[in-house]
C-alpha cells in the first residue's frame, strides 16, 4: 500500500499479512485494527502516526524510518509487540502503548515510551552512539529480562515495581541507568543485575536491590 499523504485505514478479522510475507506499506499515517489476530507490516519510510490495533494478538512492525505519533490516544495495543526502527516517540510525544510484551531494536536514535499497565521488556536494544530509552508505565510492573542502551536506560513504575525475570547475567546494560519503582526495584532474593557505570534510583515502599558489575557512581545524572 502506498499512500504517502493520507492515513490508510486497515480492517481484518484474521489478521494482517504474515510473519513470512508481511504488508509493504509506504504511508505517513496507519491505523490497522484485527480482532484478537496478529499484524505484520513493514514501513517503507517513517511514520508520523500511528494506531494499531490487535486485541490478544501480536504485531510485528518494520519501519526503515522513525515511527512517532504525537496526540494522547494509545498508539498500540497487543498483546506483544515487536519493533524494529530507526528511533520511536521522543522525550515530550511518547508513544503509548497497552502490551504485555516488548521486543525492540533501534538503529538510530532513542525509544521513548509510556505503557498503560506493566508489561515486560523481552530484548530491548538501542546501538546508535548516544541512543536512550526511556519507559513508563503508568500502573502494573516492568520486568527486564534484556535492556541493552548505549546511553541512558530510565525506567519509571508509578505504582508497580522494576524487577528482573529470566536468567540472563545482566539484564540491563547502559552507560546511565535511572530507575524508579513506586513499590520496589529489584528484590532482595533476587536483585535486578546491571551492568552500568552511573545510576539514580528510588524504590518507593519496596526499597532498592541492584548488583552491578563493574565500577559504579551513584548519582550525577541529568533528569529526564
């Protein structure tokens, strides 16, 4: 589909294109509704605005450019989502998101995000010199099992907590790593393991685990 102007409306029952086809798409402004079915759509260029819809399905989403959107409707809801860009939102228009599962790769630039109600961070991976990812979730828990940035990792949990789940040595890498959790950040039984060389934390009522490897300066980090 091509339509670099206008917003292409896309309806199916069953879902939208497949994980070995997915739809080639070369649009400035998608929206893409399925009912509890998977999407797979790969951008030609950038989007500057999006709505996607799967219900309990997942949606795999390529685009060769940025992908953005800047109004205060939830962009993506899923199940999971998996996104591959060059960067996605930005500090003051995040996108907004309502999934159980992320899995991303940015090759250009920084992930700016805020989730609706938890979700876990499956492999999270930002490589451009100077990339951040930034990620709120507004209620429920964030779980790392990988976050690899090459500059500033922040997460926030307003009313949940930061914890690790799987069994990876370190689940977040970065340069700065800042992290709030409103009842915890990390466990006792069960740390959250990095690998940085700054960090800023607050655990709220849950109080703050961490084992990092390496040198270690607490505090000095500009706030996002």
């Amino acid at each position: 589909a091509e339509s670099p102007g206008a917003t292409v409306v896309l309806t199916a029952h069953t879902g939208i294109g497949t994980s070995a086809n997915p739809l080639d798409l070369h649009v400035r402004r998608l929206a893409a509704t399925t009912t509890d079915s998977d999407q797979y759509l790969n951008e030609q260029d950038d989007l500057e605005s999006l709505d996607l819809q799967a219900g309990s399905g997942q949606i795999v989403l390529t685009a060769q450019g940025a992908v953005q959107d800047d109004d205060a409707a939830t962009d993506v809801v899923a199940a999971g989502l998996t996104l591959t860009s060059t960067s996605a939102g930005t500090l003051t228009s995040r996108l907004q998101t309502q999934v159980d599962s992320l899995t991303a790769t940015l090759t250009d630039g920084g992930r700016f995000l805020s989730e609706a109600d938890g979700l876990t961070l499956e492999a999270v991976a930002a490589s451009a010199p100077g990339a951040d990812v930034v990620r709120t979730s507004v209620t429920g828990d964030i779980l790392v099992r990988q976050l690899s940035v090459t500059n500033l990792a922040s997460l926030e949990a307003q009313a949940g907590a930061i914890q690790r789940t799987g069994a990876a040595p370190q689940t977040i890498l970065a340069a700065d790593l800042e992290l709030s959790g409103a009842t915890g950040v990390g466990r006792a039984a069960d740390p959250l393991r990095t690998q940085v060389a700054r960090l800023e934390a607050a655990g709220g009522a849950g109080g703050v685990f961490v084992q990092n490897t390496g040198d270690l300066q607490i505090g000095g980090l500009a706030s996002t």
